[in-house]
C-alpha cells in the first residue's frame, strides 16, 4: 500500500514539474519583444502562413507586368524601362543606390549591385531591389494575393500577411517589415503625410497636407529587396 501511494505522489509531483515548466517557457498570452518573432511565426493561420511563403519568392506585379527579384535590368527594360544614367560606372563588388527607372509617369526607385571584379555599365548590373509607390500604378499585387491600393492599411495586410517581423510607427509613417534573411525582406511603408506637388526631392520646398484617404494613410510604398549572395 505503501509503494502504491509513494508511486502516484511521485507521477503528481512530475505532472506538476512538467505544467510550470510549460508555464516557464510557452507563456502564453504575454508577448516580450525577443519573442515576437517566433511567436508570429508560430500563431500563423494555414493561409497566412502560405502567403508569407510565397511572399519570400520576391515576385510581384506592377500593373499586370510579372518581377521577380534578384534579376537583370533587361527583365524591366524588356518592358519599356528606361535608366537614367545606363552607362554610368559600378565598380566592381559594390552597388549604387537609389537608382531611378523610368516608364511614362511611372518611376521605381531601384539599387543595382555589380557581382564581378571589374567595373560594368549600371544597365548590365543585377537589380536586388526595387521601391515602388502605390499612387504611381493602377495597382501593386504581392504574392498572397495581396493587391495594394489607396486604400489598403497595415491591419489588412497584417491579416492577410501575419504580423510583420518588424514594426516601426512615427509622426510620419508606419513600416511593416517581414524579414527572410539580412538582404531579404519586404517592407510597407505607410505615409502619413503626402506632398502636394508629387516631387519626391529633399531640396524642393514642399507643402504637405494632413487630411487622410480613406484609409487613414495618404500613400503607399512597397520595398522589395532580394539579395544573391544572402
């Protein structure tokens, strides 16, 4: 009798070591900010987390046309893209940044790398990112089916996404981050002031109005960035 009750004192006592140790490390509803990540990760629905897969294919479309980055220039000038600046020198191993191309009134803002050892023309470099504006295209659509408009807000595409790896909110802006690696990631950024001549130049004096769209947001961008060697 008394091997019987020292046998389920001890199987209470391990089922109670086993719950606080659960309690110590799956908290539960509390969230700490070296967490989150995982957590996201973890709390992803069957359908966000196939659309946060498929956003970490670095695919989109700008009006209908299909990218898909790291790729050549010659995939965007094939579509009637055009540098500002084709023939200006990369030197070798590096990149350029905020390298405009052009397409009637659209414009992308891009970086463009140079993987070799000698200097080569900015057109025959290998473009890892692109940032592009909502209010420059009928439409953006990511991989997700997550289609970008005037009116989308970062709780849509927090719902549609899961929640980003990185969040960033200040006077001007919300950011949406969702990271794959150091040189892969894919951002939101939400403004919340808008130009009203449309220029995007810091030396320019620009008026800005606070009055919201309908989404509470005035414009949208969209940065993709795809790195080879990440």
């Amino acid at each position: 009798m008394r091997n019987l009750i020292a046998f389920v004192l001890a199987a209470v006592m391990s089922a109670a070591i086993v719950f606080v140790a659960a309690l110590l490390f799956f908290p539960g509803e509390e969230k700490g900010d070296s967490a989150s990540n995982s957590e996201n990760a973890t709390a992803l629905t069957v359908s966000q987390s196939d659309s946060r897969a498929s956003l970490y294919q670095f695919m989109f479309l700008l009006d209908d046309e299909a990218y898909s980055l790291p790729c050549k220039y010659s995939e965007f000038e094939k579509n009637g893209w055009v540098l500002r600046n084709p023939t200006e020198l990369i030197k070798g191993c590096s990149n350029m940044t905020d390298v405009y191309i052009k397409k009637a009134r659209h414009s992308l803002k891009t970086e463009i790398i140079n993987y070799s050892d000698e200097s080569i023309m900015c057109c025959k470099g290998q473009i890892h990112s692109v940032s592009a504006h909502v209010g420059d295209f009928q439409k953006i659509t990511v991989p997700g089916s997550v289609t970008l408009d005037r009116t989308t807000t970062p709780s849509i595409v927090s719902k549609r996404l899961g929640e980003p790896d990185f969040s960033d909110e200040n006077d001007e802006s919300v950011t949406l981050t969702y990271q794959k690696g150091e040189y892969k990631s894919v951002k939101f950024v939400f403004s919340k002031k808008r130009a009203l001549n449309g220029m995007d130049d810091p030396e320019q004096e620009t008026d800005f109005v606070n009055e919201p769209f309908e989404s509470g947001y005035y414009e949208l961008a969209v940065i993709f960035e795809c790195r080879k060697d990440s």
